[in-house]
C-alpha cells in the first residue's frame, strides 16, 4: 500500500522570512484566473502573484498602466479561489498607491478583504519607504519591487531596460526592507548586485532577470509556457510551447468540423 501525498498547508508570510533563513529556493509564477491558479497550485508553486502584467498577456495592452484596482480586484479573488497552498499577492496598480500612505492603506485594505489575498506588491524602495511602514504598521503584508519597475516605463523608456546603479538598488532594496516589507523582487539587475543585495537584507529576494543568488524566482506563466507570441527576453526559460500545441489542437478541430469528422457517433447522443 503506497502512502498518500501529505496535503500541503497555505504557505504564509512567516514561511517565507523562514525560507530564506534555511536556504530554501522560493518558486513564483504569476496567475490571473481560476483555473491556471488551481494548476499551479497543485503543481506545488510556493507563491502566486497577481500580477498587474495581466494588463499586457490577459487584455492585450502594451504596458501595465491601464490597469485598475477594481481589475487587480477581480482577477485576484478568482485566483485566491482556486488555491489551497500557495500565498496569494496582488499587485497595487499604477496610481492605487502613490498619491499618499492613506490611499496605499485603502487600496491594500479594499485588496485583502474582497480577494482574501495574503498580502500586496507594490514597485519602489526609498520613494515608498513610507508608504511600506505604514502599510506593514497596519498589519499589511508588503513585497516591494525594485530595479525595472514597469509602472515607470514612461520614464524609463522600455521595459526591458536593465539597472545597474548598484549604490540606488542596494539603497532602495534596504529601505524596503528597514520599512517593513517582508519580501522584495528584483528585475533586471546583474546577478553580482542582486547577490550583493540578497546578501546583505534579512528578507527574500525574487528574482527576475536577476540571476541565480535570489532566494527565490518568478516568471510571467504565459511567458515561461511560450504563449505570449514567441516573446522570449534572455531571462525567461520556456518549459513549454503551448501556444503550438494549442494552435495545432484548433486547426485539427477546424479541419474535423469542415469535413464532419466531428463530430462522430462516439460524441453524439441517441
């Protein structure tokens, strides 16, 4: 008699500070709906994040911009509805958080009560060092965001432009940290300056585009699965290439419908 697998408990906020204490690897991927949020899920991903990149892989937009928290709010309660074991974190859109400490608290507090989510990201170091006390002061969960942040691509020019200011990234990533976050991603950074960085804080670092010193990683799932159109920057691994597979599963239907292959009396009822 085999022994069943151990039913896994919600991962949490306290795991992931003690994660990086026993050197354990935190795996991250991004989810928008219920049903590839339960397949992640239950392929064992320690965290899911809501990401505000739904604004270009699920709408179809060129930037992160457009999004809205009543959109982050939708989407997240969906994928906090599928999982079991992963921790849920919602992005604070652009513009949800900015304005003041007391806007970031409400915004954050309208995302924890109608998703359930565990806690919220949102992008910067020492300009939103405040805003991160206050939200962790109000008992809010907080992963920053530093290095390539895309709600600044106005001012950045491009998303994947890559930053080096070792003495700012260092900065920011330790104010975030002094300020009460509890975990903090960095994008697009040299992989010495993220391990400096990952070094020298007591919270996790999740890389992207960042190299392998991180504690942890994350992908954008449609781009690590190659269904985002053949968009393959150097960072992203694709394990798979689901937008083939499904192309060809479509033509093959079309292909069956047009010559009345299907469907056929397997699939019909008497």
């Amino acid at each position: 008699m085999t022994d069943r697998p151990k039913k896994r408990t919600r991962v949490t906020v306290p795991d992931f500070l003690a994660a990086k204490e026993a050197g354990r690897k935190l795996a991250v991927l991004t989810a928008y709906d219920y049903p590839w949020a339960a397949l992640l899920d239950q392929a064992g991903v320690d965290a899911i994040l809501v990401g505000d990149t739904l604004g270009m892989v699920v709408q179809g937009r060129d930037t992160t911009l457009p999004v809205t928290l009543d959109h982050m709010i939708y989407h997240g309660e969906m994928v906090v509805r599928a999982t079991r074991s992963a921790l849920v974190i919602v992005d604070l859109p652009f513009m949800s958080y900015q304005v003041s400490p007391r806007q970031a608290k409400r915004s954050a507090g309208r995302v924890l009560k109608e998703t359930g989510a565990s806690a919220v990201k949102l992008e910067g170091g020492v300009n939103q060092a405040g805003t991160i006390e206050a939200l962790a002061n109000s008992d809010i969960p907080v992963m920053a965001h530093v290095g390539m942040r895309p709600q600044s691509i106005r001012r950045l020019g491009k998303m994947s432009s890559i930053q080096r200011d070792r003495e700012q990234l260092i900065a920011d990533a330790k104010a975030a940290a002094d300020a009460g976050a509890f975990s903090i991603v960095l994008e697009l950074i040299p992989q010495d300056i993220a391990a400096q960085i990952t070094a020298e804080i007591d919270i996790p670092t999740i890389g992207i585009g960042a190299g392998p010193n991180c504690d942890g990683q994350v992908l954008v799932t449609p781009d690590m699965l190659g269904q985002t159109h053949g968009f393959k920057p150097k960072f992203v691994k694709h394990y798979a290439d689901l937008h083939q597979v499904a192309t060809d599963a479509v033509r093959q239907y079309v292909d069956d419908v047009h010559t009345g292959a299907f469907p056929a009396d397997e699939h019909t009822h008497h």
